[in-house]
C-alpha cells in the first residue's frame, strides 16, 4: 500500500501564507484563552488534596456534600464522578501538616453513614512542595528547549534551530490552549506530556530538515522553496505514517487507559495532531522566512574546499621539497 | 537458497536471546533473578513527604541542658535561686556568688555554649553554628530514627531517604489495608519521648484551679493523663531525665495480663534515677510519654537497677509498636506532612490492567498497520517492535528500575514511536526502488541515507526525556525511563536487527522480484 506516491512535488510554500494565518490564529487564541481563562493547576502545582472514593453502588454525591460541609476544612470542596459513576474525586484546596490524622482520614470518617466505600487514592501535596514542583517544572521545559535548540544548532545551522524552535513554541501554545479549552487539570502528567511534545514535534520538524540539508548540498542551482517542497513531498508518507502510528497508541490510551491517564493521553493526543502540522506548515516556512540562501551556501562551500585544496597543494608542495 | 549470516542478525541475534533471558523473570514473575520493580502507584503504598520542625530541637536541646544543670548542682549542693529557660537559653541564679565559677566550667563542657557570668546569675545560649549543628543533626537524627522504626515494622523494604536540604522522602510499598497505613503513620510520627518527672506535691491539689501560666511560674508544667484526658496531672517541668539514657524498652504483661512496656536505662540514667527514688520516698513519680502521663505512682523505696514500666490502657499491636518506637530512640523534633500520595491496591490493579489493555490495542493496531502498508518489510519492523519490547523489560530489570503508571504509558507511547525508524528506512528503500536501484543498492543506501535522520531525530527526543528525568519527581521519572529506553532499543534494533534481516534475505528478495510482497509496492 502507498498512501503517497512520489510522482509530483506539492507546493507546500505556496501554501505556507494560509497556514501561517491558521497558525497565528490559533496561537494568539490560545494565548487568549491562557490569559482570560487559565489554566486550571490541580493540586500537584497549586497544592491542595485529592481523595478518590469508590462505592459500592452508585456515589451518592448530593448526600456526600451535605455531610462534607459539616466540617470547614471541606470549604470549597468540588465532587466529581471518575471513571464510573461508582467513583468520585473530592478536590479541596485543604492541607494538613498531621502525619497521623490527615484530610484523607478525615474525609473518610466524615463520609461514614453515606454508603459502603473505599478510599482508593489520597494526594495531599502542601503549598510549599507545590510551588516548587511548578518551578521545576517551568525549568524543565526551558532545560529541554535550550537543550534542544543546542543540538539542533550544532548539527545543522541556527537557522534551522530558531525554526525548529518556533515550531516547538506553537505546538506547546497550543496544546496548553487546548488543555485551557476543555478546563483540564494540570498536574505532573501533563508537563511530563508537554515535554513529550516537545520531543516528539521536533523529531518531525528533523526529518524534514534532514532531507532539506540533503537538498540543498545536492542542487546548487534550485531555489530554496522548491528544495522545501522537495523534501516535505518526499518525507510525507514517513511523517504521515508515524504520526499515525502513534496517534493509534495514544488514541487506545486515551479510550482504555483509565481516567487518571486521560489527562496526559489528551495532550499528546493534540500535541501529536499539532505537532505533525507544524513540522510541514510552520518549521518550514520559518525557515524561509529567515532567508536561507542556498547560491550563498554553495559558494561558502567551494571556497572552503578551494582552501582545503589550496592547503593540500601547499603541503604536497613542501613535502616533494618545491618551494 | 541458503541465507547468509552476517554480523549483523548474529549480533541481533545474540541480543534477542540475553533479553529475553533476562526479561523472563519479571515477564513469567519467577522467583529468582532480577525483576521490575512496581512503583507505588501499580502495587499500591505510602509516599510520603515530611519535614522536621528543626526549631523544636534547639527548644528540646536547652530543656535537656537545663536538666542536667540542675542535677549537677543538686549532686554538689549548689543552691539554686531561680532557673528560667526558653528556646534562646538558660538564665541561673546561684544564692551564693562563690558556686558561679563551678556551674560556669560545667556549662563550658557544653559543646557551643556561649556562657555570659554576672554577679550570680549565669546564662547560657548556643552559638549560631551550634544552632546549624542541632538542626542538621535533627533531621538526620529523623531520617535515621524513621528508618530503624520501619525496618522493625515488617514491611518489605521500606525506602527512607534525606530529598534536599530538609525533607525526608518515605516510601513503603505494599500497604493493604487503611489501617495498616494508620499504623506506619503513627509509627513514623511518633515522638516516642520518654520523661520521668517529678510531680508538684506541694501545689498538687490545686491542679484543676491553675493555668498553664500560673504553673509555668512555679517551673510546672499541667499535663494531661493518658487514658482519661480529664484528669490533669501538676508535674515539674524539668524532667529528671529522658529516653535518651533508655538502652531497651519491650513489651511484657501485668498480673492481669495486660500488656505493658519494660524498660531499662543506662548507667547514668540508672544512677539519676536512683538518686532521685531515694531521696524521694513518699512523692509521686511520673511517667511521662509524649506529653501525657501513663502513670504517677508513689515511690515507696529506692529504686535501682534503673528499670522501670510503662503502663496504659493500650492492646498489644499498639504496645509492640510503642515498644519499637522507644527501642529506635525518640525523634529531637516532631515532624510533619509536606507531601503524601496513597495510593489502595485496588486502584493499582485498575490501573496496571487499563495500561495493559492500552498496551495490547495499540500494539496490535500498530503491528496490522505496518503489515497491510508495507507487507514483508512491515513484518520485519514488527519483529524489531517486539525485539523493542522485551530490551525495555530486560534492562529495567537488571537496574532494578520502577515500572510506574506513567512508565507503562511511556512503553505504549514507545509502541506508537519506535516503528518510526523502520518507516524512515523503507520509505527510503521505497524511493530508491522507484528510481531504479537494484535490491541490494537499494537496501545498502536506504540504511546510509536514514542513519543521520533516525541520529537526529531519536537524540533530540532523548535530551526532553533526559531533562524530565532531572527534573521530574517519583512516577513520572519512570516515564522518563521507559521512554529513553524505548528510544534506544528501536535505534538498535532498526540500526542492528532489522538491517541484518535485510541482509540476510537479500538474495532471496532478489530472486522473488516481488515488491509487492517484499516492500508493499508496485514495480
């Protein structure tokens, strides 16, 4: 089978200015929603606990929040189904320091009377480890672009990284404008999913480059965008095939994960989708934004090998004792 | 036909049969040989996050100085006109003016004390460094104490850890029930701090009329009796002395049968103690645990030896685990929760089989996908997806690593991803086939002209996998892990096992001039 077959260039380039007006909307809409709605921090970056109740038979919440607002510590506490309509996550910004009698244990003797029920899950993360998984977190991902745009830099040229790297901003933007979107909770997961991202978007964006830098040694005389448009038509089916590859993956774990892999599953899942648009319709385009001369390129290369000969001929020279 | 070996499958070869070797025990959970160890959130169990409240064991340390200055000065009949302490030092005041200099060298024996002598008070304080010393000495003293508690606990290894400067990470795998975690909380949490303490006998009676303040003037302190949390107990606030001369503590029974704790002190301990029985017939003594007293019975006689009981209205478990937490010694300052994460058995095994089935699906949707596109050259990248598989599971089992819940999503995702280079390399063979090139040119280039991308591609993957390894904390470390590994098996494997296959089939590829077959194409 062949979903694509090499037969015709696509004109990607041409295209670029109706992807790059997608794609602008898109990040400035994200950016939108990041500012007016935020993110929603679960309790791993904002502190707070989590206690995860099943029943035996349906949960009964109505009743659950008559008997949590006996107490203060539950002020604000939120009630949602899990998974199931047997299983619910109480949400509350409250934190005890008690090693011996925490919110977990006292939500569990508050619930009592309520039904047959098992604790399955209690988090408790203080304000204190909470804002210092956020820092670490936001290290993280700065760590792993400079990191990243180090190597792609080094193996290719700046231009191809500051490309890659505007890619990367997009995909994230996105993907954390998705996530702001459907009112996810961000916790530890969903970072661990946007650095993935941030792998997986890039690994894309390479193999296009790859064949671009391959295109531009072997045709001095062709213009830059048609290079482009070479090399994407050219790596569409890998680029494809991957993306679906893993799409399948991720898609089978966001159905049949479990609910509290959905979170993470979700953002790869817009991550992926993003991520393959903008190797082709982003990291491209930037690239000849920034003006790559491909003319320009070959000419450094000839010098340089005009001076590797010149040096060779010296040599030689000096060797056989001509001077 | 014969296929040729080449070093390439023989390599790949030798590897498949070491993985598989290796990844057998976990795979098959046989009893010997190294296994993947299953993280908190798969098997269920307690992490936890604590701090030390180091400041209390500055406070915990002049009190017991003030102990001991006043027995010193009782031994050598030194008479005492008043003795205050807070958290910042001691202030003496001597009657007679010639004792200063004696009680002056026995405060400079004190490691970090910074004496200040004026007419006949003298005052003692810790310098700052001591200040530094005590606290560090605390936590350490936490990590240490915790960790002796737990090892006599009788769970399977119990991980107890110093993370940063000041907090203690505790780890305890396998916890079934709420109530065995209550017991390992209160265990961990317990101050076990043993007081012997004399009780007021004068100001005695009017314990119930007094306030705390009132009895702080009197250097008293009220506390609350054990079982019955009404009856208050008027007792003096220096102790005469503490666990730390305990050298053993056991659980026996009463004539009732009733559980107690017995428990042995040292020499100096034994001696204090005996000094203090004999001088004191007739008085109450209390015994003081945790700031609430169990008993307070009268001293009828000297009592030497330096043993003594404890006993309360408590059942055996709780008598056994009380006996442990005195036996490890008693913690210098109380600690508290940062972060915990408790996770029921139930809810792991949810979890393992919601990950599992993901794992399965995505599996089989990948492998029919890479068989229907690309016919025999997919069956190739399958061998090498499965190959993938068992390289993650045998190299976590060797080190030792943690599966977590995030870990098996890292393996699902590797799934998806790891047939990536093996796509690269026949979509390359595909395009070199369309150009014409014979079978074996076409194989040889297609690996050579994919190498730099598959390079680049993996490695930029692995500095985000790398950075979240740094910075990430307990299960999404083990993402981190499994999805590095999984990058660098399918670089193998495609690099290695697949290329060899290739090569080892060649001729035979060759002669079937079916590309259809062999590659999913036409022509």
């Amino acid at each position: 089978m062949e979903f694509f077959k090499f037969s015709k260039t696509f004109d990607f380039m041409g295209k670029s200015k109706v992807a790059m007006i997608i794609s602008i909307v898109l990040v400035l809409g994200s950016f939108a929603l990041l500012a007016t709605k935020g993110l929603n921090y679960g309790v791993d970056f904002a502190g707070g606990t989590i206690v995860q109740v099943k029943y035996n038979t349906a949960a009964p919440i109505d009743e659950m929040r008559e008997k949590l607002k006996s107490n203060a510590i539950f002020e604000g506490a939120s009630i949602t189904e899990f998974g199931s309509e047997e299983e619910v996550v109480i949400r509350m910004r409250t934190t005890t320091g008690d090693v011996v009698v925490d919110v977990g244990d006292v939500t569990r003797e508050t619930l009592v009377g309520t039904g047959e029920f098992e604790i399955r899950r209690v988090d408790i993360v203080g304000t204190k480890v909470g804002s210092e998984l956020k820092e670490k977190g936001i290290m993280s991902l700065v760590l792993a672009v400079m990191g990243i745009l180090i190597y792609v830099a080094f193996r290719f040229e700046w231009r191809f990284a500051v490309a890659s790297i505007v890619a990367l901003v997009h995909d994230v933007s996105i993907a954390l404008g998705a996530i702001a979107l459907v009112g996810l909770e961000v916790n530890l997961d969903v970072l661990a999913a946007l650095l993935t991202i941030l792998g997986y978007s890039l690994n894309d964006t390479i193999i296009v480059f790859d064949r671009i830098r391959e295109g531009i040694v072997k045709g001095r005389d062709i213009e830059f965008a048609e290079i482009i448009d070479d090399s994407i038509t050219r790596t569409l089916a890998r680029t494809t095939l991957t993306s679906l590859t893993t799409l399948f993956v991720v898609f089978t774990l966001f159905m049949f994960g479990g609910e509290i892999i959905h979170a993470f599953a979700f953002t790869l899942l817009v991550g992926i989708i993003v991520g393959t648009y903008s190797s082709i319709f982003v990291a491209s385009p930037t690239l000849l934004v920034f003006g790559f001369d491909v003319k320009k390129y070959h000419v450094k290369l000839a010098e340089k090998a005009k001076r590797e000969a010149e040096k060779e001929r010296i040599r030689s020279q000096f060797e056989s004792g001509v001077m | 036909m014969r296929m040729k070996l080449n070093y390439r499958i023989t390599l790949f070869a030798l590897a498949i049969i070491f993985v598989i070797f290796f990844s057998a025990p976990s795979l098959f959970q046989l009893q010997d040989g190294k296994k993947v160890t299953l993280g908190l959130d798969l098997q269920g169990g307690l992490h936890m996050l604590l701090g030390v409240k180091t400041e209390e064991a500055v406070k915990s340390r002049i009190k017991s100085i003030a102990a001991s200055v006043k027995h010193f000065s009782e031994r050598k009949d030194i008479l005492i006109d008043k003795l205050n302490f807070d958290e910042n030092g001691i202030t003496l005041t001597l009657l007679d003016k010639d004792d200063v200099k004696t009680i002056q060298s026995f405060f400079h024996e004190i490691q970090g004390a910074v004496v200040v002598a004026v007419d006949e008070s003298v005052s003692l304080s810790l310098s700052d460094e001591e200040i530094l010393k005590t606290q560090q000495q605390a936590i350490s003293q936490a990590i240490e104490t915790i960790r002796n508690r737990l090892d006599q606990f009788g769970l399977t290894e119990p991980i107890v850890a110093r993370q940063g400067e000041e907090k203690i990470l505790v780890q305890l795998a396998g916890i079934k029930t709420i109530e065995e975690e209550q017991r390992a909380r209160e265990l961990i949490s317990r101050a076990a701090k043993l007081e012997l303490m004399a009780v007021d006998e004068d100001r005695a009676a009017r314990v119930y009329s007094m306030t705390q303040s009132e009895a702080a003037s009197y250097g008293d302190v009220i506390l609350e009796d054990a079982t019955n949390p009404q009856v208050k107990h008027l007792v003096r606030e220096i102790p005469i002395l503490d666990g730390s001369m305990l050298t053993d503590a056991h659980v026996g029974f009463d004539e009732n049968n009733r559980p107690l704790i017995s428990f042995s002190l040292n020499a100096e301990g034994a001696e204090i103690f005996g000094d203090f029985t004999g001088k004191s017939v007739g008085k109450h003594l209390a015994v003081v645990l945790d700031s609430k007293v169990y008993s307070a019975p009268v001293i009828n006689e000297r009592i030497g030896g330096g043993s003594g009981q404890i006993s309360g209205n408590y059942t055996v478990m709780e008598a056994k685990d009380l006996a442990i937490a005195l036996r490890s010694g008693s913690l210098l300052a109380p600690i508290y929760l940062m972060e915990k994460r408790s996770v029921g058995p139930s809810l792991g095994a949810d979890s393992i089989k919601a990950s599992l089935i993901a794992l399965v699906g995505g599996f089989i949707l990948v492998i029919v996908f890479m068989v229907v596109y690309y016919r025999m050259a997919g069956i190739i990248a399958n061998i090498a997806l499965i190959a993938n598989l068992f390289i993650i599971l045998a190299v976590m089992s060797l080190f030792g690593a943690t599966l977590t819940l995030p870990g098996m999503a890292g393996i699902v995702l590797t799934v998806g991803m790891a047939v990536d280079a093996n796509v690269i390399i026949s979509e390359r063979i595909r395009e070199l086939i369309h150009e014409g090139k014979s079978i074996h040119k076409a194989i040889e280039d297609g690996y050579a002209n994919a190498m730099s991308a598959i390079l680049d591609a993996n490695i930029t993957t692995l500095i985000a996998a790398v950075v979240l390894y740094a910075y990430g904390t307990g299960a999404i470390k083990g993402f981190a892990i499994t999805i590095s590994i999984g990058i660098l098996a399918s670089m193998l494997t495609a690099i290695l096992g697949t290329h060899g296959i290739y090569e080892m089939l060649e001729k035979r590829i060759q002669k079937s001039k079916n590309n259809l077959l062999w590659f999913g194409i036409k022509g």
